[in-house]
C-alpha cells in the first residue's frame, strides 16, 4: 500500500526539491518497488490504487539528436511520430536508456520530468488535462509525486500534444 505524506523529508530527490522550492502544492507517494514487475509505471499505479490513465511514465527520446522528455499516461504507448512533430523535428526514437539515465541524472524506472540535471525539452501528452491531479516518478523507483497537471507544465516549460496511444491488447509493452 501506498504512502501519504504532504511533508518532503530533508533533502529530498532532486524533482521533491524542484517542487518544493517553487513553491508548488504536491503530494509524495511511496510503495515498494518490485523488480521483477513488467512495468514500473504500471506497478506505480497498483501500488496506489489509483487509474494508470492518472499516473504518467517518463521517457527519454532522441528528436533530430536532441534528447527530448516525453510525459505519458502508463496506460498506453508513446507514439514518436507525434512527439517529433511535436518537438519541431522529423524523426524520433528512443533514447539509449544509459545516455538518458547520465542526461537526467536519474536511473530507468526513476526517471522523473523535474529536477533533472540537464533540463530537456518536454513534452506532455494532452491527456494530462483531463485529471485534476497526475502522477509523476518523483526520481526513484518506488516514489512518485502527485501534482496538477499544470504546475507540472509550467516547471518543465512542457509543450501539450497528443503523444500518447492507447496500449495494445497483444502483450507488448515498451519499456516505461
């Protein structure tokens, strides 16, 4: 089960101390992390309780060789088409999961939209909108930041789009 608290302990990740010191009104949620679960996000959102259209998986994709942050819901895939377009550019893929773990200073499965070491262009699927309140890794597996979708665009200067498609019923799954 899940853990509540409005207070941030001292120190913090570095996305806790990005909201903290500006001041947004978030809320921490902690669980104990499963490794040999298939999806870190959608483990998040079964420790919670809470709808996976509500917690949002962080990925790291190369647009025209930039790195780029895409913010989508755990429910579904992220189309890279869209989040090219998006960004400006053409082509999208990927990222090499080490280069974005040392870009963002975060480890996979961790890796959060805020307080990264290299702040990244973002992207946040349009869906977002929709909640009052989304979920976020909060920069550890096991920890996520609950925020309005809002407050998460301005801190990451994010653009809103339509990045997010609905998952396949067939088992695949990409690695968020």
């Amino acid at each position: 089960m899940a853990k509540k608290s409005r207070k941030q302990q001292p120190g913090g990740t570095p996305a806790t101390v990005a909201l903290t010191t500006a001041g947004v009104p978030f809320t921490v949620h902690s669980y104990d992390h499963d490794p040999s679960h298939p999806s870190y996000g959608e483990e998040a959102a079964e420790a919670m309780g809470v709808s996976p259209d509500r917690v949002f998986k962080t990925l790291v994709a190369d647009v025209d060789g930039a790195l780029t942050v895409a913010v989508v819901p755990v429910a579904g895939r992220l189309d890279l088409k869209a989040l090219a377009s998006a960004a400006g550019g053409k082509r999208a893929a990927m990222a090499d999961p080490a280069l974005a773990e040392r870009t963002t200073g975060y480890v996979r499965g961790g890796i959060s939209p805020l307080g990264q070491r290299k702040r990244l262009p973002t992207v946040v699927d349009e869906s977002a909108t929709l909640h009052d309140t989304i979920c976020v890794s909060a920069g550890r597996r096991g920890l996520e930041v609950e925020l309005a979708p809002k407050d998460l665009t301005d801190l990451t200067s994010a653009t809103l789009a339509p990045i997010g498609r609905v998952q396949p019923l067939d088992g695949v799954r990409d690695f968020g």
